[in-house]
C-alpha cells in the first residue's frame, strides 16, 4: 500500500484518526509537526487546573491510547510515521509543559526546544524514528526528543540563572 494524503474525510472516517491527526492539525500543508505541537498547549491549560495528578495520568493515557491511534492510522495511510499523524507530537510536549511550568517564556522556550530536537533528530531520535516502526515508534521518537528538550531547558534555566 502506498502513502496517500490524508483530507478532512479521512479525518472523519475513524476516531483513530482524528486523534492521530491532532483534530485536524496535522492536515496543515506546512509543517503539521509544528501545529500538532501547539495543540498541546491549550490541552495543558485545560488539564493544569486538575492537578499534577490528573495532569500525569493524561499524559499516560494520551500515550496508550496515542500507540493504538498511530497505529491505525499509519496503517490507513500506508505509512508507520506518516507526517500527519501529530498526536506523538502532542503527547510529548505535554510531558514537557508538565514539567517546565506554564509561564509564557518557559513555554516559548520549551517550543522552540522541542521543535529543534522533534526536526532535527539527533542520536539516536534519528534512528528510533527510522527503525522502530508502529504506533510505538511513531510515539517514541518524540519522546526522545521531548527529553532533549528537557534537559537542555533545564541547562539553560541554569545558565541563565532564570
């Protein structure tokens, strides 16, 4: 099967999808990983006022439900990682906004963190996102990268006394 190019009928035609497809956000026609990430910050304020707990058991259950999502839409799109499915990316910044606060700065700065990481891909994001195939790869690169990020705002939170 070969790759196609998701619509919004393929959207609509199985609930995986839509979540795969971060509501649609993954449809943009430039840059579906940057506006799959910025879906997670409304989902953050949403979930904030519930407490770390809840907060985390989200992030959790976002993940389980987020490897069978990307598995049944890589599937219907003929491939494992295709560029529309944005929820990995969602999942994964969540982790991050968990951790780094929800001032505008920190999420600003763990945006572009993440993003750098999520596009770049260093070791070994690179090679998880070109080996590990399914629903679990698709997520599991971006975590990769959200720890990336994590660890490179915690640096710079340090150096700049912040």
């Amino acid at each position: 099967m070969s790759a196609i190019k998701p619509d919004w009928k393929f959207l609509f035609a199985h609930p995986a999808h839509v979540l795969a497809l971060g509501f649609g956000a993954g449809l943009s026609p430039v840059a579906p990983g940057t506006f799959g990430t910025l879906v997670a910050i409304p989902l953050a304020a949403m979930l904030r006022p519930w407490g770390d707990a809840v907060f985390a058991a989200a992030i959790v259950a976002f993940t389980l439900i987020g490897i069978w999502a990307a598995d049944v839409t890589g599937r219907d799109l003929g491939e494992s990682d295709h560029g529309a499915i944005v929820w990995d990316e969602v999942v994964a910044f969540l982790l991050v906004l968990f951790l780094v606060g929800d001032g505008r700065l920190q999420i600003a700065f763990a945006f572009l963190l993440f993003r750098l990481f999520d596009i770049t891909k260093p070791p070994p994001i690179g090679w998880l996102d070109r080996t590990v195939k399914g629903g679990f790869g698709a997520m599991l690169d971006d975590f990769v990268a959200a720890g990336y990020a994590l660890v490179a705002f915690a640096l710079g939170v340090r150096v700049l006394g912040a």
